[in-house]
C-alpha cells in the first residue's frame, strides 16, 4: 500500500481481513523526530503561505496546495498542542495461491477490496522478495521499499490501522464451538475457565429449526469426552440417541415407562449450607407441591407439610440428621416414602388435599407414586419427559431438577453440567414463584459446586412472562455465555428489553442461516457458524 484518504473514519483494514482470503499483513511503525517534523512544516507552512497569498487563484493547484497547507498547519499544531507523536507507516501485503491463475485472480481481488475503501496500491514488481521478508517476523524493512510504501500518521490515527477488526475467542483448554463468520477463526471456549469468566453458564435461544438442538447435542459430547458429567432435562424426546451413542443412562417417564423417581428421595449430598436434611427437602417438596396444589398458600401448606414429616418420621426420619442413617451408611431410596403414604395421612375429609393427590396415586400419573429404580452413577443421564404430555411436564421437570441438583452438589472439585431444555415452562408464567426461585437459585450458586447450568428455549417470550420477566431477566444475568440463533421478529424485540443488543445484531439474528448463531461471551459479540465433523453427525 502507498496511500491512502487524507482523513478516515473507519478501520482501514476491515474489509481485507473480512475476507477468507489467504493474506499476511505486515505493518512497520517507524517514530520520527518532533523537533525536526516541526520545523520542517514551519518552513513549509511560510513558503506555502507566501505563495498563496501572492499568487491567490490564479495558481493551477491553488485547491490542493489550500489543503496542504492546512494539513500542514493541523499536524504542527497536533505535534505542538496535544502532544501527538508523529510516525511514518508502511503497510505490505502478501497473497498466497496454489496456482498462478489463482494467485492473479486473487491479486486482482485484494486491490479491488483495498482500492474500494480509498487504499491505493502498487504491486512490488522486481522487490516481491523484499515485500516477503518484511511479511515474516524478522522485522526487516529494506530500504528498497519504505521509500515508496512510507505514508505520514499521527499517533491518535494509529487506531485506525489495528487489525482484530471482530472479536476472537480461543481458550487454552476450550471446546471447540465452530468458526469465526468475519474471518473464519476458530471459536475455543472453556466456560469452565474459573481464571477467565464470573461462571459457567449459558443461555441458548432460538426458532425451532434454527440449529440450538444440535448444539447443545454438540457440547453434551465434546464435554463428554473431557469427563465431565452432564445432565439433560429432555421434554421433546431429541436426546435419546446421544444417550445410546455415549451409553449414558436414559431415564423416561410416563405412562408405558418402566424407570421411577421418587419425588420424597432425600440423598446424601442434598444438604444445603445451615440446613438439615429433612429441612433442606421441605424447602424443595413446597415448590413441587405449589405445582399440584396451585392455589397452595401459607394456612394450606403448614397443613401439608405437617402431614409430610408425620409421613417421614413413620420411616423413622426426623430433623435429626442422624436418623438418616443405619449402620453408618446413609439410608438407600427403599427406605423412603412414597406419594401414597402422604395421601394415606389425609383423613377422608380432608377431600381438598386427597382429590389433588389422588390422580398421582390411582389415576393416570401413578407412575410417580413409585421409588426410584435407576442407576443414577453414570457421567450421562437423559431425562426423557416427553410422554407426561404438555400439561404434566413442569412436574417431571421438577423432579428431575431436583434429582441433579444433588447430583450436582456431590465433589465441588470436579465439573458438571446440567441442560434445562424448554426452560420457560419452570420460570414462565405456568410456573409458580416457589419453582422459579429453586431455578434461579441453581444459576446463581452452581459455580460453587463447579457447575454450569444451560437454559436453552424457543419461547422467549414466555420466559420472561412470570413477575414482569424478572426470573428470566436474572437467568440471563447470571448467563456468562448467550447464544442466539435465528429468532422471529417478536421475540427479538423481547430480547431487546432484557440485553445489550444493538440494531446491527438485531439484523444479524433475524438473517441467520440453520447453524448459526450470534455469541456473547462476556464483553465479545461474535458471529459463529456451528461446525461438526461427519463422525459427530452421525453419533448425533
């Protein structure tokens, strides 16, 4: 390059690196000496300023030497006032081809791009060699060409010439997510990374179709291959295939299921910081119950919840967290309750409470009135839920939250994911405080426990429909990473509200392709087309 605007407002370099071309740059920032730039544009400035005036209009390039004296003028005063270093810069640039056809298609192509943002070039016909070196890291700058490539530059337009015109994101230990669409970079991310981000959360929206599914089916293998142990909450039956290609446990609920959990399990690794055990599970059972008995308020759940530690004591549990155990070992699922022991604590007049239950004991949910039967040691456990049907899946969410949230808590040292598919239906407005509060609790304190939890949803509308959002809005809050795919109109103005979206990636996200998708990762915005091999495709 040998020239370019006398003033520019962008970054000169954008457009070339934009591209997939293959290019080395090379720029060369050489400081030259105040005292004698000074003093040499005072001699300029006189002469020009003689001329001017003498010969006024009558001058053949009275307009180009009116800008060059006040060029001259504006830098003096840069250098004198403000303290601005003056700098010669020299910008070179290589373009590698296989074939010469190809290498001239691409010669011509570059120029194009350069001399379209106001950057003239000239080929370095006889001096490629010396071009070549200067593009290696040995900092040679022959003489033969700085006389020719030398353009001047203030040290506040040395901004304009940086080079990582859109954000690049390579974590040492990092998973890969896909590439860079500006430049083709490859995106590592370690959300992990205790060093580098506040948490390990994620949010992951968009449109069905769009491609979050395959993602998150994506990250459930890559990260299964680093050990890490992950739990999915699946309530549209996609998983299930991942589960048998990483042999992971599947666990399905519903009416032809033949694997339980039960809902009254208290597990060893349960206990929450200044609580019991049985004290920490009465605080979990008020938001399960809060889902069947949806009118539940204070009068009415100190009534239930006496009638459930009357049904644990009948187990011989109590707030003493020593009657958990027997023999030194913590008490096994067997030796719990059951839904039908607390309907069974219910007199026959008391119909409020016994009608509500009843559907969960003789009627067509009685597959939850059974104990746990599954081998919950795997490093990969699939809830599949999607045979409770639409009304019944905010109570197998919970459950199953509930289950790997203690799964979650077990050795703080070692990393664990938990992915909430279709999260909206436990924070949205079929939700209840009480649950949303548990949801939020997770995304706020997992980190502790060397967690991440993955919200992932199409409906962000509903997400933020409980509380005027406010559930939602601290979701994706304590959200270290947000991924958008292709998302409608509506619920990119929701986004809006709630995000420091701008107008540019509004666009952005409403054109995205299948497989792409707008990332932020803490202060980066990025633009990442998800990648995949064959072999991952077709475990998927």
């Amino acid at each position: 390059m040998v020239d370019y605007y006398r003033e520019y407002n962008d970054i000169i370099l954008k457009n070339i690196i934009d591209t997939n071309i293959n290019v080395n740059l090379s720029m060369f920032y050489e400081k030259q000496d105040n005292y004698k730039i000074i003093k040499d544009l005072t001699y300029y400035i006189g002469n020009v300023g003689v001329d001017l005036k003498d010969n006024g209009d009558n001058r053949n390039d009275i307009d180009i030497a009116a800008f060059s004296y006040q060029d001259a003028k504006y830098i003096r005063k840069e250098l004198q006032v403000n303290n601005e270093d003056f700098y010669f810069l020299f910008l070179y640039i290589v373009v590698y081809a296989e074939a010469e056809r190809e290498l001239n298609f691409l010669l011509n192509k570059v120029e194009g791009i350069l001399q379209s943002s106001g950057l003239i070039t000239r080929r370095a016909t006889f001096r490629q060699e010396q071009v070549f070196k200067a593009c290696l890291p040995i900092q040679e700058n022959s003489i033969d060409i700085k006389e020719v490539s030398k353009r001047n530059i203030l040290t506040s337009g040395m901004v304009s010439t940086f080079p990582f015109v859109s954000s690049n994101i390579f974590d040492e230990n990092g998973v890969f997510m896909g590439t860079n669409l500006y430049n083709n970079s490859l995106v590592f991310i370690d959300r992990f990374s205790k060093e580098k981000y506040k948490n390990a959360n994620m949010c992951v929206f968009g449109t069905s179709g769009a491609g979050k599914s395959f993602f998150i089916k994506l990250q459930i293998l890559r990260y299964w291959m680093f050990g890490i142990d992950q739990y999915v909450i699946d309530p549209e039956h996609e998983y299930y295939k991942i589960a048998e290609s990483l042999n992971g446990t599947l666990i399905k609920i519903g009416p032809t299921s033949n694997t339980f959990v039960n809902i009254f399990d208290i597990r060893e690794d349960s206990i929450e910081e200044g609580n019991g055990y049985l004290a920490t599970k009465l605080n979990k059972l008020k938001g399960f119950f809060s889902l069947i008995f949806e009118d539940l308020n204070d009068e009415k759940y100190s009534i239930l919840e006496n009638k459930i530690i009357k049904m644990y004591q009948k187990k011989g549990i109590n707030f003493d967290d020593s009657s958990l155990y027997r023999d030194n070992k913590f008490k096994t699922s067997e030796e719990m309750p059951i839904l039908e022991d607390l309907y069974n604590e219910f007199s026959p007049e008391d119909n409020y409470y016994k009608n509500k239950l009843n559907i969960f004991i003789n009627g067509s949910l009685s597959f939850f009135n059974n104990k746990t039967n599954v081998n919950l040691d795997n490093k990969l456990i699939i809830a599949d839920i999607y045979e409770l049907g639409e009304d019944n899946l905010k109570y197998g969410m919970f459950i199953f939250v509930d289950l790997f949230w203690d799964k979650i808590k077990k050795e703080r040292n070692k990393n664990k994911a938990i992915y909430l598919d279709e999260i909206w239906r436990l924070i949205g407005v079929v939700s209840n405080k009480e649950v949303a509060s548990f949801i939020y609790k997770i995304f706020k304190t997992i980190r502790k426990f060397g967690g991440s939890s993955v919200a992932i949803t199409q409906d962000i509308s509903d997400l933020f429909s409980l509380d005027d959002g406010i559930y939602g809005k601290s979701i994706l809050n304590n959200s270290n990473i947000k991924t958008f795919f292709s998302l409608e109109e509506e619920n990119i103005s929701t986004l809006e509200k709630y995000t420091n979206i701008s107008e540019k990636e509004k666009v952005e996200i409403k054109s995205l392709k299948r497989g792409e998708c707008l990332m932020f990762v803490q202060d980066n915005h990025i633009l990442v087309k998800i990648e995949s091999s064959d072999f991952e495709k077709e475990l998927i």
